[in-house]
C-alpha cells in the first residue's frame, strides 16, 4: 500500500520472530514491519527510504544505551518513537536514553495476544500526530484502527486513597501494576537522569520506588528548582492527567529505582486492577496539583520581583558610583589646574633671582680674573681658579687616597690636605708649591676656594633653573627629551643640592660605569630628589644610604637608593604611588602629595619602571632606565603615522 509507514525491528532474526509474529497476526496494515539485523543495517535503510515511524529494539545483550545513540546519530532517525521489548528483569543501561528523552516504551516479553501491536500502534499514532499530522497514514488509522487511540486520555475511575505514604503507595502501586501487567522490569537511573522535559508532551509515568526525584523549572531567571521532597511517587502524571506539556523538568537528585509505564500500559493497568487507580489517588493529587501550582506561581513572582528590585538597586548603585567618580574627577582636575597655576607662577617668580645668579657668577669670574691680571702670582692664581672651577666634582674616597699619596711623598700630612683641597694633586706641582713661599701656597688656597665656589654658584643656579623647569613639567609634559644624559652626574648633582637634608646621615656612593641615555634630566632629578629626601626622613637624622648604579642588562640602566631604616608596612606598600598617600611622621594622610605618584609617572614617561622593596632594616628604590629613553615629540607624530 503506498500510504504504509515502516517500523524497524532491530535484532537477529531469532530474538525478532515472537515479535514478527505479534505483528504479523495483530499490526494494522497500514504498518509495515520490516527486521534488521543491527543498527548499521537500520541505518542504511532509514537512508534507503522509504519513511520510518518507529524503531523496536528486540531483545539483546547489548548496552541499550549505546544502540538507541548510534541509532540517533543517524537524521533520518531521530525524534522518531522507540519501543525497548526486553526479557531481562532490570537494567541498568538505559540512563542517558531516558536522559535524552530517546526511550520511549519498554515492553516485557509476555505479553497478551495483540497487546505490543496495539502498543506500538499507538506510539507511532501519536509521533505522526506530532511531528507528521498530515501524514495520510495518520487519517487511515483514524478512520479504521482502534489500537492507535491510546493516546486519548484514559477511561478507567481512579479510586481515593490518602492513608498511605509514598513509600507505601509506591510499594502498593507496583504490586498492583505486576498484577495487572505481568512484572515490570525495575530501571536503575543515575542520579541526573531526567525523567520529564520542561516543554515536552509527556508519553507516560514513572513510578519511584526508591530515591529522589526534584522538580525544575527553567525561567527568565534561570533554573529554579522549585519541589524536591513534595514529588510523590509517581511522576509525570500532573502532566499526563491534563494532556499537555511538561511543566517541569523531573531529575533524579540520586541514584533511583523506577517503573515506567507509557500511556498504553497504564491505561491498561487501571482499566484491569482497581489497586492501581487508589494507588494513584488522582482526585487528590489534581487537587494538590492545584495548590501546589499557584503556590509556585507565586514563589516565581516573589523571585522575579526580588530580582528587579535587585537590578534596581544595582542600578542606583552604579549612579551614586558613576556620580562619585565624576566628583573626584572634577576635584582632580581644579587640583591639577591650581598646581599649574602655581608651577608658573614659582617658575615666574625664580627666573628672575636665578638669571641674576647665573649673571652674577659669570661677571664676579671676569671680574675676579681683571684683578688677578694685576697681581704678581695672577697666572698661577688664574690657573688654581679655573682648575677649581671646571674640574669635575671628586668623590670622597679618592680624595683620601690622593692625600694618603701626596702625604707620603711629601712627609707633611697637613700640606698634603691643604693642596688637595685646592685641587693639586700632581705630584711635581705638589712640590713645587711644597717648597715655594707660605705666601703661595695661601693664593693658590685661595683662587681654588673662590673657583669652586664659582663653580657650586653656577651648578646651584642651573639646578634651581632645572628644578623650576621641573615645575613647569609638571604642568607641561610635553618637554622634549635630550640625549647624552650622565645618570651618575644628575646624581650627584641631586646629593650635593640636598645635602642639607641629609645632615648625620651617611651617604655611600656605589656608583658604575654607565652608557649616557636619552632623558629629561629635570623630572629625573625631582625623581632623585623624593626618593633620597624620602630614604632620609626615613632614618630621623641617624643612619646610611646608599645609592648604587649599574647596567642590568645591555639596554637599560638601573638606580637603587637603598636606607637601613625601620621600613614600611607590607600592607601599605601597594598604596605609596597613589596620589595624595604618605606615610610621613608614621602617619596614614592625604595631602598635596607630590611624591611618589610624580616619581612613578616621570619614570614611566621615560619608559621606565620603579619599585619599592622594604623589610625592617632595608628599604629600596629600584628605578629601571631604558638607554633610548623617552620618545620626543617628533619620534611620536612618527610613530603614530607608522
């Protein structure tokens, strides 16, 4: 017949002859029932055509789990009804089947005369009126076979009873359906197995003998589990007793032992045991199910309705935040505006006094060497004052070692200390003046002191004009980098123009042997200069620093100022670079706050990378250098361009 749909029977054809006799004596014949040997051969004819409604698994060995999966995999197959006909009496491999909502019928071997083709009859009657309702098989069965209508709601009167407990109910009802239908295989299910699906057309009951089973319902929320000790034992019937979708997701929250009875069995089981419709009680549970609903309608409300007034306080939370933001924005930037303001006004009001300086050291040197062209000892005179005026600052230790050399050579201790302060360290010259008149060697003390007095009026002025350039960095960062900068010589600089600060303090020089880098040197002395003044309030007056520099690697240069003070609070160390914290005089406070936040930021506008390690006796500054520096103003239109 051309309208006829296919069922597979899936096994060997020893295990699949009751099953083909059953259909052969009793199936519609609009029906046609066709054996496969496994589910390849299943496969391939589901691909053949034509149509397949249904799937019967005949009894087997195999892990049914995994035959309904490579069933599945196939398109042809899927969502289509598969009925397990089994004579084993439990199994364990059918949980992710049921899970995936893939198993539709189990059927013992058994069974009456007519009943499995009057059972899968009505399996494929009710996917066809689903999924394919203007199939013409559908119409023909309609009009002429009784067996498909089990999909109508059951006729059998439900008696009440509400005295037993649900484990009673559960043992009474499946006595009662092993009556009525022979005994039913008991299905152990993992625990996560979904016995219902929210949303979908419910195909029978499950009967819980052992184990839980909750109740989940996937809303705009999210998944809420709304029942879990309140299910009874019986599942899937609220849904089955009023013809629709499943309201819930039913999953087992531990391992369970279960009957399942499709529409068809249990229709059965009420219409032949009268046990099985007190068992189920269902005028009670209708009536429960009543109040339950409205119950956990209004547990969604209250839900919903907390969680807009959640989002509403998110809300309002994020404004007064985003409000607050704003505020401390805008004090931010009238703080800024005022310290620009005053950055130009410092550097308005010094340029003036430090031109004069710089204008009074040049004209006090002209002057100075006029009046030693006059003077009978003027050309050694001059040359004692320009050495001293132009010779690079020497460090401690090698002005010991020069008056331990002289001393030695010459005998006298004392004029060895005088002729190295004035800057004669040559041994020949040492003797000549050695020998020469007291009168000398006193001129030449002289013109020494007074060049580098000259020399400490022009370098302090030129700082003072750094420094206020500094200032005006502050407010302008755009100042364009210089190359062939001498860290170790900003260094110095910065000690001997802080040296008031550092007053019974010992400073070490560890000082190596740098490459010159490209820099501003006036944000780096400011750098320099928070960092010692910090190392030396630090120590209270009484202690040691040192400042060491070395190359860490061939591209950069590394600074480390390092004091054996009392350290800092691990838990505040995080919080030194932000703006407005110090921890001056062993207090927490706010203030303008000029320190390491500008050190941080001048550092990283060079590229570069500071950090504070501290523990009780030892705290260090490590700054980190790139050689290339900074890019300029130019190197950055570029980069941009490129």
């Amino acid at each position: 017949m051309s309208s006829q749909l296919t069922v597979l029977v899936v096994g060997d054809e020893a295990d699949a002859a009751t099953i083909v006799a059953e259909f052969a004596a009793n199936a519609s014949p609009l029906l046609d029932f066709e054996v496969v040997a496994d589910t390849a051969a299943a496969r391939e004819r589901a691909r053949r055509g034509p149509q397949v409604g249904g799937i019967v698994l005949a009894p087997t060995r195999d892990d049914v789990d995994a035959v309904i999966e490579d069933l599945a995999d196939e398109p042809a197959l899927q969502g289509i009804r598969t009925v397990l006909v089994t004579d084993r009496r439990s199994h364990d491999d059918v949980t992710r089947a049921i899970d995936a909502d893939r198993l539709d019928a189990v059927v013992a071997i058994g069974w009456r005369d007519g009943e499995l083709a009057a059972h899968v009859t009505s399996q494929v009657t009710r996917w066809l009126r689903t999924q394919r309702p203007d199939h013409p098989v559908l119409h023909e069965l309609d009009a002429t076979d009784r067996y498909h209508r089990a999909y109508e709601a059951p006729s059998s009167e439900l008696l009440r009873d509400l005295e037993l407990d649900d484990h009673a109910i559960a043992e009474r009802l499946s006595a009662a359906i092993d009556r009525a239908l022979g005994r039913r295989p008991r299905l152990q299910l993992a625990a996560g197995t979904r016995l219902t699906h929210q949303n979908t057309p419910v195909n029978g009951v499950f009967v819980l003998r052992s184990g839980s089973v909750a109740l989940d319902r996937t809303t705009s929320l999210g998944e809420i589990r709304l029942h879990h000790g309140s299910t009874g034992p019986v599942v899937g019937l609220l849904s089955l007793a009023q013809q629709r979708r499943a309201f819930f997701t039913a999953r087992c929250t531990t391992e369970v032992e279960v009957l399942h009875l499709d529409l068809e069995q249990l229709d059965r089981a009420l219409r032949t045991e009268p046990e099985v419709g007190a068992a189920m009680a269902a005028a009670s549970v209708r009536a429960l199910a009543r109040r339950l609903r409205r119950a956990e309608q209004l547990q969604l409300e209250k839900r919903q309705l907390n969680r807009e007034l959640e989002d509403e306080r998110q809300r309002l939370a994020a404004a007064l935040e985003a409000l607050e933001t704003a505020r401390l924005e805008l004090v931010e930037q009238a703080r800024y505006a005022t310290l620009g303001e005053l950055a130009a006004g410092v550097a308005h009001e010094l340029n003036n006094p430090v031109a004069a300086l710089s204008r009074a050291a040049s004209y006090v040197g002209e002057d100075v060497a006029r009046l030693l062209d006059g003077h009978p000892q003027g050309e050694l005179a001059r040359s004692a004052l320009d050495a001293a005026r132009t010779r690079p600052t020497r460090r401690a230790a090698e002005e010991r070692a020069a008056r331990r050399e002289l001393g030695a050579t010459l005998g006298d201790a004392g004029l060895a200390r005088r002729l190295v302060s004035a800057g004669i360290t040559e041994l020949e010259q040492a003797r000549r003046l050695g020998a020469d008149r007291e009168e000398t060697l006193a001129v030449v003390e002289s013109a020494a002191s007074l060049g580098t007095a000259l020399r400490n009026l022009e370098v302090g002025s030129q700082r003072i004009a750094e420094l206020v350039a500094s200032l005006r960095a502050y407010a302008r960062p755009d100042l364009q980098p210089v190359d062939g900068v001498d860290v170790n010589e900003l260094l110095d600089d910065t000690l001997r123009l802080v040296a008031h600060r550092l007053q019974g303090t010992e400073v070490v020089r560890r000082f190596g042997e740098l490459p010159l880098v490209r820099a501003r040197p006036g944000p780096l002395d400011q750098v320099w200069t928070n960092l010692l003044v910090n190392a030396a309030e630090s120590l209270d007056g009484a202690g040691r620093i040192e400042v060491v520099t070395d190359v860490p690697d061939p591209g950069h240069v590394r600074v480390r100022i390092i004091d054996d003070g009392p350290g800092i609070d691990p838990d505040l160390l995080p919080r030194l670079f932000e703006p407005r914290f110090t921890t001056k005089n062993g207090q927490v406070r706010y203030g303008l706050g000029l320190g390491l936040s500008i050190a941080k930021r001048t550092v990283e506008s060079h590229r570069g990378r500071i950090d504070l390690d501290s523990r009780p006796g030892r705290t260090c500054a490590t700054v980190l250098l790139p050689v290339e520096g900074p890019a300029g103003r130019d190197d950055a239109e570029e980069e941009a361009r490129g």
